[in-house]
C-alpha cells in the first residue's frame, strides 16, 4: 500500500470537514496556473511607465530652459 497523500496530525475531523478540506485541495490544484509572464526581471510598472511616457530631447538654444516646463 502507498503513503497517504494527506495525513492529519491534530484534532479529530468529521467527515464534512474531510470532505470540505479535500474540495479545497482538488480545486486548487486543478486550477490554471498563475499568470507566468510577471517576472521579477522585468522592469518595475513605474518604471515602465516613465520610460514610455517622457518626451524626446530635443537639443538646442534654450531647450535647457524649457525642459523644465511641461
């Protein structure tokens, strides 16, 4: 015979309370998957977001001056 799967080690369940236990565990691992495409390599979303949203420098007399401005 195999090891158990699942083993309780205190209390004393009843069998409603197996049974609520053993739903939670199947639905979770019939579930998706976690979205995999966040990586902790990525650039932060603030980041991103500044990174996409600045304007193009644009030298010349002055631009210093107007850089400043929005």
């Amino acid at each position: 015979m195999s090891d158990p799967v699942l083993r309780i080690t205190k209390g004393d369940p009843t069998p409603e309370e197996l049974a609520a236990l053993l739903a939670v565990i199947t639905a979770r691992s019939a579930a998706a998957p976690a979205d995999s495409s966040r990586t902790t390599d990525r650039a932060s979303d603030w980041a991103t977001y500044w990174r996409n949203h600045t304007r193009p420098l644009h030298p010349g007399p002055g631009r210093w001056r107007a850089s400043a401005h929005p």
